[in-house]
C-alpha cells in the first residue's frame, strides 16, 4: 500500500508534514487547513501544498495556498 505526504513549495523554501497517511487523509488534511494558520499553511499563502507519494515521489495532487 502506498503512503503519501504532505508538501509545501514557495520561491524561497521548501517543508513537508512528514505523514506516511493515505492519499484521501492529506486531501482531507488540505481541505481542513488550507486558508488558515495552521500548520505550514500560513507561512506559504501564495505558494503551492501538494500531495506526494512516499514511495514514488510522484506529486499527485497540487493546490495554491489560500
């Protein structure tokens, strides 16, 4: 069974949640925060959060932060 992660990118810098959840978990992870503060969310509005897998490192699903 795959595991995926959550990851944000700006210009300038680059973090990750460090979850090994299922890919429904970090969508719904995203949908919940994304446009508030917490976590990582406010120190990247602008930027993109997206879902990557941790086996293949393939970005699978990709939004701006809010």
């Amino acid at each position: 069974m795959k595991t995926y992660d959550v990851h944000f990118n700006d210009a300038n810098d680059s973090n990750n949640k460090g979850f090994k959840e299922s890919f429904e978990y970090c969508k719904d992870y995203i949908e919940s925060y994304n446009g508030t503060d917490e976590s990582y969310f406010a120190d990247y509005k602008g930027g993109i959060v997206s879902i990557v897998c941790n086996e293949t490192e393939e970005e699978v699903y990709s939004e701006e932060v809010k």
